[in-house]
C-alpha cells in the first residue's frame, strides 16, 4: 500500500510537507549546523524520530495481538551526525521506557518487537543504534 506524501519549498532552506491520506501538515528547516536557522524538525531528525516512534508504535501493535498491558511507553534519543564529509546519521542511541509491571516473556515479546520495526530493519547498517530498555 503506498502512501503519498508532498513536500513544498517553502524559503529559507525549509519546507512544508503533508501527509496525504490524512492532509496533516509538518514543517522541516535545515539545521543550525548546516546553515538552517533550527526552527523545526531538520530531515535527519525526522529519520531519528520515525526510528523511536517505529519502535514503540510496533511494541504497541504486538502487545495489543497478544494481550499485553501497555498503557504507558516513552523513547527519548539522540541523533549525532558524521564529523567528516559525507554528511549522515552516524549514531541514534536511544531508551525505551515501560512499566516496571511487565513480566520477562512480555518484555522479550516487545524488545524483539521494536527491534525488528521497519525503520529499525530499513536503516543503514552503518549507522549505530544503541537500544537500551529501562523498566520503571
């Protein structure tokens, strides 16, 4: 199933996109260490964040199908870019939190979810994901 997403240089080395079938907006702008102003998400931090919302939304998918209380799960992450040319994601380190409730086949049944996620599963091998799960 495809799904259509336009985009629209809007100046300023930024741009408007919308997601077609729902026709929400998102603003990006280049970022301040490449010569944006940082007034929004930049594309590399978009791909950053399509990687912990990846995670948890497919953790949420396996726990509704197998009956998993998940009421509350939060990422927090951070993307470091290459220090020399060709400029790339380098790095996303990032920590999933959950209720400290969950039982060790739940949380064996979610961490190899989130691992296995589509974004996870499309990224570059070279860029370096360090996946920490924290109960709490």
């Amino acid at each position: 199933m495809a799904v259509e997403i336009t985009g629209s240089y809007t100046g300023d080395l930024k741009m408007e996109l919308h997601h077609g079938p729902s026709g929400m907006p998102l603003a990006t702008a280049a970022p301040r260490d490449n010569m944006g102003d940082g007034s929004s998400f930049s594309p590399t931090d978009l791909l950053a964040a399509s990687l912990g919302s990846c995670m948890v939304t497919t953790m949420a998918i396996v726990a509704r199908r197998e009956g998993i209380p998940f009421e509350r799960a939060d990422f927090s992450l951070e993307k470091h870019m290459t220090a020399q040319p060709p400029r790339r994601v380098d790095a996303i380190p990032i920590t999933i939190r959950l209720p400290a409730s969950l039982t060790p086949g739940q949380r064996q049944k979610l961490e190899e979810a989130a691992r296995t996620c589509p974004v996870h599963r499309s990224l570059l091998p070279e860029i370096r994901r360090d996946v920490q799960f924290v109960y709490e």
